[in-house]
C-alpha cells in the first residue's frame, strides 16, 4: 500500500465517496421523510373530529364490538395515545395491520357503544434510512474503486518506466538510456536521469584512464629505481629497497588489472562452478597454499570463467594467507549457487567490515606488509561477481575465522540435466 499507484487510487476513492456520502446525507436531510412526530399530529386532529361527531350523533357512524385484529404497531400507538393523551383524551386507540399488503387501521374507542376503525395511510419510517444509506455508500465505493485503480494505474505508468530503468543499473552504476516520453515532468525527469547518466559515464571513463595511466607509468620510474637499489652496497638495506619496489610494482599492476575488470565486456558463459572450483584449487595447491575442497554439488552459473576464476582465486588466496588455510564448499539451494570459503585466521574486526572492499583495504594500515598483495584482490572479485549478477557477504565466523560467501543465480536446467547424466 505504499506504492504512489495505491496512494492515488485510495485519495480518489475517500475524496469521491466523501462527497457523494455528504451531499446523500444534505439530500436526506432536505428532502427525506417528516419526522414521526409531525404525522402523529393530522392523525390525532382527525381522532378528535371523530369524537366530537360521536359525542352529537353515532348514527352516521359504522361502529363494530371489537377493535381491528392483526399486528400492533407498538410504536405508533404509544406516540399516538401521547398526543391524544396532551389534549386531555385518555383512549386506548391502536394502530394495526392484519397482513404485509393491508393498510394500517387505527381502532378508536367511541365510549360503551363500540369502536371506529379508520383506514390510514403507511406512516413514514421512525428514522431516517441510515442503513440504506451505507449500503448505497458501499456500493459507491466499489465502482469508485474499480475506476480509480484503472485511473491510478494509467497516471503512474510513465512513472514506471523511470523506476525499472532505474532498477536495471548494472554493477558499472551507469544508467540505461531513457526514452523522453509522457507528461511534462516525466519528460524532464527522463531528460534530467539520460544527462546524469552521461556525465557519469565519462566521470568513470576518466577515472578509469587515469587509474590505468598511473599504474602503467609508475613501472618506468620503479624500474628504474630497482636498477640503482642493485647497487645499494648494504645487503639488508638493499633488501628492504627491493620489497618497498615489489609492493609499488604490485600495486601498479592490480590497479591496471582493475581497470580491465570494470571494463571488460567478456560475454557470459555458462560455467559448471563445482568444477571451477576444484580446478583454481587445485592450481593453488601446486603453489603450496593449504585450499581444500570439502563439499561440492554439482551446479552451473552464467559469468565470464576466466573473471570467475579470478574472483575465486583472489578469495581462496585471502583465506590461505591471511587465514593460514582454506575451506572451500560448493552448494546450491533456491535458485541461488553458493560458495563457502572459510578460514582459521584472526578475522576482521567487526567495525571495519564494512570496508573489506575498498581498495588498498588493510585491518592494520600502520604495520609493514609481510604477506605480498596490493589491497585490491577483494576490490576485484567482488566487481567480477557483481558484473555476474551476484554478490560477495563476508563476515566473522564463531570463534575464529573469516566467512567469505560468493551468490550467483544458478542454472537449474543444466544441473538437472548434468545430474541425471551421471
């Protein structure tokens, strides 16, 4: 109910349905019946006509031994017998009907000699129709509804092509082009979304380029740097020369191959991630880190594989090294692949989780790096996985360890149709 499609059609429908439910009630207030009091009085002018007549000569009248059978109007005959009772006639009239389609009668005792039946007209309700009323109301409100749920609808749907194209922003955070079309002001809105998204574009385009161009022009200088540190006579100065220049070289080299991630325009590809799994593994293995595959269902993605196992990779190594070892486990569950991959490590505090992946991310920035790495491995695998369609959670495990979690939509026909193969 909280959509601006539901907050039209109920404004129309209160704002219609009030005013037709206020002019109703001035119309029944105008218009409707007299109140029961104002028929009471003709009636009791005409009950003392009768007795004045009676009291001269009954022979004009047509007088009977019992008063009219059926059923009483106990209402009417008390507001009847109130009014004769205020001019002083104490009488014990009644008011019936014998069946639903006979006229009322009012029964008129005239002394000892018998009583006087006088047909009289249907008497106007007690009160006003206030149930006939909401009724009405109710079916009011059910015509209104179906006419104000189209008219909303046709309002907001320009509305709805700015939401889903907005909804359809890739991980490259660039919007879609908008067609300029419909009212006014969605037209402005379009135009305003399709100009940010261009300046955007080329905002990210010159990052990206000036990111790649630092990257590949600091090789020039740490080259030649490393030539003169060769000739640093001090081996254990010369030593911490030559690591400062690897850590320079390593992160000029994964800011240029972060450059290539977010523009790579690879088509996807469909990817059994059991698979992959155990092949990155396995490579890591022959490069003496402790990975281990301990569970692997059988499940298929749609992502570039060589990105994929990029991404894999960055995370195994983050565990093995920063964790000591790896446990990696492959599942599949509701649509959605997933891979586990554990550790034994310190963790990560619990306030600086939420910066994991930004770049150059370290726990302890102050300390001299002794595992080699740039910073940007998680950077880079969680922009792989996104372009992919998924995600990456990362988060502290009971007790020690880091939990790092991959989402991907999975492929439910072909793991069927590999599973029943096998």
């Amino acid at each position: 109910m909280n959509t601006l499609r539901a907050k039209i059609a109920i404004l129309l429908v209160v704002a219609i349905v009030s005013v037709v439910g206020i002019i109703t009630w001035v119309m029944l207030a105008m218009l409707g019946p007299p109140a029961p009091e104002r028929t009471t009085e003709p009636l009791a002018d005409q009950i003392e006509m009768f007795l004045r007549v009676a009291k001269q000569d009954t022979s004009g009248l047509t007088l009977v031994p019992e008063p009219s059978p059926g059923e009483l109007r106990e209402n009417a005959t008390a507001r009847l017998r109130a009014e004769l009772a205020k001019r002083g006639h104490d009488l014990a009239v009644s008011i019936t009907r014998k069946d639903w389609n006979a006229p009322l009668v009012v029964s008129i005792p005239i002394d000892t000699k018998g009583w006087l039946l006088m047909p009289i007209p249907d008497l106007p309700p007690q009160r006003k129709p206030w149930f006939g009323l909401l009724k009405w109301l109710a079916l009011i409100t059910v015509g209104v509804t179906a006419i104000a749920v189209f008219a909303a609808h046709r309002m907001v749907q320009p509305l709805v092509l700015l939401e889903n194209a907005v909804e359809s922003v890739g991980p490259d955070a660039i919007l879609p082009h908008l067609p300029e079309r419909g009212p006014a002001e969605v037209r402005a809105t379009a135009r305003a979304l399709n100009s940010l998204s261009s300046r955007l574009r080329k905002a990210i385009e010159s990052r990206m380029r000036l990111l790649a161009a630092a990257g590949h022009d600091l090789r020039t200088p740490i080259t030649r740097m490393r030539l003169r540190a060769e000739f640093v006579e001090d081996d254990e100065e010369r030593s911490l020369w030559l690591s400062d220049l690897d850590e320079l070289e390593r992160i000029a080299d994964s800011a240029i191959l972060l450059v290539r991630e977010e523009s790579g325009k690879a088509a996807p590809e469909t990817v059994w991630l059991d698979r992959l799994v155990d092949d990155v593994a396995r490579e890591l293995k022959d490069q003496n880190l402790d990975v281990t595959v301990t569970e692997a269902q059988s499940v298929s993605v749609r992502a570039n594989r060589l990105g994929l196992a990029r991404a894999l990779r960055n995370l195994m190594i983050n565990a093995a090294t920063h964790g000591r070892r790896a446990y990696v486990r492959v599942e599949g569950s509701e649509a959605k692949a997933r891979v586990l991959i554990e550790d034994e490590g310190p963790g990560i505090p619990p306030e600086l989780l939420g910066q994991v992946f930004e770049p150059f991310f370290r726990v302890d920035p102050g300390r001299r790096q002794n595992i080699p790495g740039a910073g940007l491995g998680l950077t880079i695998a969680r922009e792989i996985v996104q372009r992919a369609g998924g995600d990456i959670k990362i988060s502290n495990r009971t007790g020690r360890g880091l939990k790092q979690v991959v989402e991907l939509a999975q492929v439910e026909e072909l793991a069927a149709v590999k599973s029943a193969a096998e």
